[in-house]
C-alpha cells in the first residue's frame, strides 16, 4: 500500500499563518527601530557626510571707517541711526575708541 499525505486540516493552515505573521511582525517592528535609530543618529554617524542641513549665515556687517574728527554722534546722524542703535551694534565702542582709521557696524544687510 502507498503512502498518501494527509492534506491540511484548517487548524494546521490557521497555524501556519499565525506563526508566519508573528515573524513578519517581529521583522517589520526589527526594520522600522533600525531605520529610526540611524535616523536619530545620523548627525553624528554622518559628520561632514551633508546629511545635516546647513546653518544660515547671519545678516553681513555695514562697515564705516572712522575719519579725522568723527564722533560716534556725527557718525550716527549721519548714517540715520540713533546712539542707542550705533552703541548695540558696537558694544566695544565708547566716545575714546572712535580713532582715525577704526572700523565700526553702522547697520546690517
């Protein structure tokens, strides 16, 4: 007499796929925390690689040099700002330190 397999019962089928998606779960939550890891980590897995987004550059310096004579009230008026604002964008300047040749921030652009 010949051997005959036994077809599959629907316990044995419901079995099967049961076990198949708790792999394919496992897999799928194993793939998805890797993928997270190396994105919360790629600043520094990835230094200097561009994967960062670049740091905008601050606004460029006005520069006037000082001239013979000048005080930091002519040279205020004369760019349209107040002494406050000339002094904010100094923080070093003082009414002594406004020599010939100096360079001082008489705005932003």
């Amino acid at each position: 007499m010949a051997y005959v397999h036994p077809s599959p019962t629907s316990r044995d089928v419901l079995g099967t796929l049961q076990r198949n998606t708790t792999r394919a779960v496992a897999v799928v939550a194993y793939g998805t925390a890797f993928v997270v890891a190396v994105l919360m980590l790629s600043p520094i897995l990835f230094k200097g690689s561009g994967v960062a987004a670049p740091i905008p550059a601050g606004p460029a310096p006005i520069l006037y040099t000082v001239q013979a004579g000048d005080t930091p009230g002519t040279i205020a008026a004369a760019h349209g700002l107040s002494l406050a604002e000339l002094y904010s964008l100094n923080p070093s300047l003082t009414p002594f330190t406004t020599a010939k040749g100096a360079r001082i921030v008489v705005g932003l652009h």
